[in-house]
C-alpha cells in the first residue's frame, strides 16, 4: 500500500461522510419536528441489509437502493406510529426498535445468505472536466453516486427546511406544536412525515455501507454509527451547515485511522478504533455552553389540551 | 366497591407487559412459519430447552443473573429519571476490573480474593456509569448517546487489553493468540449450588433485588432519586439536589451492572475473553436487562422473574435453533419488540387508569354548585 497518499487519505474522508449525512440529516428532520429517534442504528443495520440481499438476488444496484428505502420508510412509519400516536417514551421506544433492527438484520442475514460475501457496488463516477483537476477534483469528483446524492442532500434539505411552508411547519411543530395546532397544522401528519423521511434516509445510509462502500454484510455492521448520526445532530445545532461540518470531520477521523494502520503507525488499533466514540462524547460536552437550543418540543409527545 | 374497581385497574395495568409478550411471540411465530419452521415445534423446543431438565433450568437461572443485575440498575436509574443504556459497557468493565484482581494476587485467599474481585466489579462499573451521570448533570451530554459511546470504548478497550497486556501466556507460547486472560485461581470459583452449573451469583443478585427495594422505597436517598425521576421542578423546589441524584442514579446503576459483570466471570467463565464485539461477554445482558426490568414494571422484585422468563428465552433458542434450524438471533429481534410493546402500551394504561379515577372522583365528589345547576 505505498500509493496510499494524502489525496486517498481526504478522498476517502469524503466517502465516509455518505452513510453520516443520509442518517443526520434524516434524524434532523425528526428532531425539528420534535421528535427524537434513536432507532436510526438499527434501521441503517435493516436497509443495509435489504439493499445488500437485493443486489445479490437481482444483480441491481438501483432496486438494492430501493429496498433499502422502502425498509427504511417501515420502519420510520412504526417509530411514528410508537412516538406519535402512542406516545411512548422516545428514548426507550428508540432503543427497541434498535435491538429489533440488530437481531432482525442478523436473523435475515444467516436465514437467507449466510456467509460473508461480497457484491460490486456502486462504482465511482468521474464527473467531465471537473475530475480532472488537480487534488480538488482527485477528491471531491470521483465519488459513487450514493455519495454526490448525499452531499446534493445537503442544500435540498436546506431549501426544504427553510423555503417551503412545508419546512415552515416541521419547525413550528418542533418548537411550538400547541400555536402549529391551533394554526390548522395537524402535528400528527407533519410528524409522521419526518420521521418516516428520517427512516428512508437511514435505510439508504445502510444501504451506502453495503452497497456502495464495504460492498459486504455482516451481523452489525453499522457498529454505532447511527448512534453518531443522532450526535451528529446535536453537533450540527439542528443546522445543515452544522451537519455537514461533523459529518466531514467524523469522517476524516475515520479516513486518518485507516491511513494510520495502513502507515503501520505504532498506536494499538483498538485506541485508533475508540476515538470516533471519545469525540463524540467530548464533542457533546464541549458543547454544552453554547447558546444553541434544541427544538422546544423536542421528546414530547404532544397532547392537545383537554383542560 | 371504589377499592375493588381499582384493584381491578391494577391488575389489568400489570397485565399489560404479558401482553405485550403475548404479542411479540405471535410475531414470532409468523416469522418462524415464513422460515418454513413449525412454530409448535420450535417452542416446545424453546421450552424444554429452557426447563426440560435440571440443567436446562439452572442455565436458564445462570442466564437470568447478569440481567438481573443489569435490571435492578435500570429500575434505580429510569425511576430517577436518567436513561442508562450502558450496561454493555458496564458489565465488561466490571469483569475486567474482577479479572485484574483474581490474576494480580493468585495468593490471597478464596474468600477475600472473591470479595476484593465483586468490590472491584462493583467500583468499576459506578465510575463508568458515574461517567455518563457526571456529563449529564454538569455538561448537559444526553446519557442515552454517551453510555452507548462508552460501551464501545469500553469493547476497544477489553480487546486491547486481552489481545495485549492481559493475554494468556500460553496463547503466546502455544503462538494460538487466543484473546483470553489466563484461568483465574480455583479459589476464585463461585461455589456452585447443586451439580449444575447453577453459581452462588443467582443468589447474590437476588439479595441484590432485596436491597434494591429497601433503598428505593424505604430510605430517604430512595423517595429522593424517585422524586427527581417524576417531578423534577417539585424536587429542586423541595431543595434537592437534582444534579447530584442524576449522577447517583447512574452510578448505583453502573455499579449493579458492574458487579454483575464480576459475577459473571467468576461465576461462569472463570477466566475473561472476547469475540471482538461486547456481545462475546454479555450475550447482549446489558440491552437484555433493560427488556427485562421494563417487563418488571421497573420493581425490583418484579424483575427478577422477569429476567427468568428473558434467561429462559435465550437458554431455550440455542436448542431451538438446533431443532428447527432458525437462528438464535430471533430472540434479540423479538427483544427489541417486546421494548417497543411495552413501552408503546403505557399509554393504554396511563389512559385507562385515568378515565377510572376520574369516574371515581366525579362519583365520589359532591357536584359544586356550578355543576348543580
């Protein structure tokens, strides 16, 4: 591995941000609206999967894609379903829902492949012109498609979000779903919708993993990432920008570990392995003094007022 | 009449979590006949699996203990109304700690060996869990996101440790690299209570569910960690201190975890090893235990058969996944939604528990004068 150069170093960096941005950016969404999924883990772990059985039965990458969205959307429905119209507590209902993704993906796996294979995913796409310049184009234009579409989603959702009245009421449920309510917004369908976008996002963050990165699926092979996704949200102050900062440096962190083993540079594996976990942790600490809130009604259930 | 009507409510309220079992196994089933398996079969197999012989039982009982201990944390943990999803984390940090004392001082005595490893167990796992309470309390860190990070650094740091410091010198010279510590001493051995592999750990967690309930219930500190848990602005305007009681919370959670995990290695492997992930160690008790205290209704005592039937459901898939070839992994499937069910259902009972208080009160209040007219 001599050719392993700095351009690979941040290339790669760039592609690891893929399964980071579909998964924050999805759980965003939830959050503005008010509500937290912390099932995002164990959805990726299902879309992953369904994109990764898909292709190997039908040889398609695109309806690969597709499984793992329409998995996602399920499963994004059953979260709204839990949080909305059950109102359950969020953070344990989250929870289920990830041991649920965890067994359920490695149960389908054993049952219908069962050994470790892998499949030609997602190819790169060099863009004309642009990849041919220097570094810049080395980096950023030979990616696979699943990763342009991610970094394409940024300033989509950001339109979405902050040009539309349809963005207009995801935040106003967020942080006031009483006034929304009294506005003629059913809190309840804004919420479904979310958090079911949360959930098709996630599936394709899965999918990115086993159809277009490792190009393999094993029993947990998310390993917390989803976990991330919902710091990541955090990090980023509910703002696309700050989205998109975290998940570059996240995914740096994980391009310089691989470059670090590959240069056989004397640190055990296992602490190269912990710092993303450690970031995390330290990132959200670091954190706390700002003057950024979460959305008002964020991990509430919303309760029409009945006197 | 009013006290038998909310009897009836109760009752009905603690049937709910069965339900939601109930429910969960039917889904079961129709996944076992997608798979082409005969779900009668594979339950009968699941059963006798889990109870078919005194073996069978006692490792239904040996499987319960770690959720058990992981359980009673959570119950001190949820009804101080602080998330503690580290019991992964917890547990590995606890068997480790207990594998650094049983492999540093062979010449101790049983007894005091097999004390200063439970302690250690103990220690190691309220710091981690302290850990997660302090950023809480003090840096706002949501706990739920930094125990599942601390699990994982938890896991890098067993495979570090066994892979290199802690290693078995015979993985060295046999060149195998096996990533296992060394057999503890034999003294350290929990004794065992019949033939089997039943361990004195069942009941030391047992005791351990007893405690619980007096300190929950019956001390001051307890009613304090559970007022924080359902009124925070009551307890701060009561004067409490809220932010100390989250890190407590915590704590006494990631201690029961951690003492569990010291059980568990001198109880049953007798020495500490890795499959790379945590799940090699726990078999997932430290998600399984929150399943089960749910399912005890977050009460001590009603989560230790809670962590019977849950230990019985993953003694029994082993031989079910024998019997009718279907994975074992069906069982954390099915975990994660006996969780969602439970949780999903406390609205039904909130519900329902409301509307019959209220017909109580409406019937047993004199009507106000405004009513009357």
């Amino acid at each position: 591995m001599t050719g392993f150069t700095a351009i690979d170093i941040f290339s790669s960096g760039i592609r690891l941000a893929t399964p980071y941005l579909y998964a924050s950016i999805g759980e965003n969404f939830g959050q503005l609206s008010g509500i937290l999924n912390l099932g995002v883990d164990g959805i990726m772990l299902m879309g992953a999967y369904a994109a990764f059985f898909t292709t190997v039965k039908t040889g398609s990458l695109v309806l690969g894609l597709l499984a793992a969205g329409v998995v996602g959307a399920l499963l994004g429905l059953a979260m709204a379903f839990i949080s909305v119209t059950m109102k359950a507590e969020q953070g344990i209902s989250g929870i289920g829902l990830y041991l649920f993704g965890l067994g359920m993906s490695e149960l389908l796996f054993k049952k219908t492949l069962g050994e470790v294979q892998t499949v030609a995913g997602f190819a790169p796409v060099y863009i004309p012109w642009l990849s041919n310049i220097p570094v810049v184009g080395e980096i950023l234009f030979r990616q696979n498609v699943l990763a342009y579409g991610a970094f394409a989603l940024v300033p989509v959702s950001w339109f979405v979000l902050y040009k539309t009245p349809l963005g207009l009421k995801v935040r106003a449920v967020g942080q006031n779903p009483e006034g929304a309510d009294s506005l003629g917004v059913s809190v309840a369908r804004v919420r479904y919708l979310t958090v079911t976008i949360g959930g098709i996002l996630s599936g394709i963050a899965g999918a990115s993993l086993s159809i277009a990165l490792l190009n393999v699926f094993q029993e947990n092979l998310t390993y917390g990432m989803g976990f991330i996704a919902v710091a990541l949200v955090y990090f980023g102050g509910w703002r696309l920008s700050g989205l998109l900062t975290g998940a570059i440096l996240f995914s740096m962190v994980n391009a310089l570990q691989l470059w670090a083993q590959v240069r056989g540079i004397k640190i055990p594996s296992e602490f190269a392995l912990m710092i993303p976990y450690v970031i995390t942790i330290l990132v959200l600490a670091a954190l706390a003094k700002r003057r950024i809130h979460a959305p008002a009604a964020l991990n509430k259930p919303f309760e029409r007022g009945e006197g | 009449m009013k006290e038998m009507d909310q009897r009836i409510v109760r009752v009905l309220a603690s049937l709910t979590p069965v339900g939601a079992f109930l429910l969960a196994i039917l889904i079961g089933a129709v996944m076992l006949v997608i798979f082409g398996a005969n779900p009668l079969m594979a339950f009968r197999a699941l059963v006798s699996g889990a109870f078919g012989n005194m073996n069978a039982l006692a490792d239904t009982l040996v499987k319960a203990t770690p959720l058990l201990f992981v359980g009673l944390g959570i119950c001190i943990a949820f009804r101080g109304g602080v998330l503690n999803i580290g019991g992964e984390g917890q547990l590995v940090v606890g068997a480790l700690s207990a594998a650094l004392i049983c492999l540093n001082f062979p010449n101790w005595p049983g007894w005091a060996l097999i004390m200063a490893a439970l302690l250690g167990g103990l220690f190691a796992g309220a710091i981690y869990g302290g850990i997660a309470g302090f950023l809480k309390a003090y840096f706002n860190v949501n706990e739920i996101l930094s125990t599942i990070m601390l699990n994982y650094i938890a896991v890098f740091g067993m495979n570090y440790l066994l892979r290199g410091p802690l290693i078995d010198p015979m993985q060295i010279k046999l060149g195998s690299f096996i990533p296992e510590t060394a057999r503890f001493p034999r003294a350290t051995d929990l004794p065992r209570l019949v033939p089997t592999r039943l361990h004195l750990g069942v009941g030391i967690a047992i005791l351990f569910a007893v405690l619980v309930y007096i300190l929950l219930w019956r001390t001051t500190i307890g009613f304090r960690i559970r007022m924080v848990g359902k009124n925070i602005r009551a307890a701060l305007g009561a004067g409490i201190n809220v932010k100390g009681y989250m890190v407590l919370g915590l704590l006494l959670a990631g201690s029961l975890a951690g003492l569990g995990g010291a059980v568990e290695v001198l109880g049953v492997n007798h020495r500490m090893f890795t499959d790379g992930s945590a799940f090699g160690f726990t078999g997932s008790a430290g998600f399984n235990g929150i399943v089960a205290a749910l399912f005890g209704q977050l009460h001590p005592v009603g989560t230790i058969p809670a962590s019977i039937m849950l230990g019985a459901l993953l003694t029994g898939a082993n031989q079910m996944q024998r019997v009718v070839q279907v994975p074992s992994a069906l069982v954390g499937a099915l975990n994660g939604l006996i969780v969602v069910f439970v949780v999903g259902s406390e609205i039904l009972r909130l519900r329902q528990v409301r509307r019959v208080d209220r017909t109580l009160r409406v019937a047993s209040t004199p009507l106000s004068e405004e009513e009357k007219r």
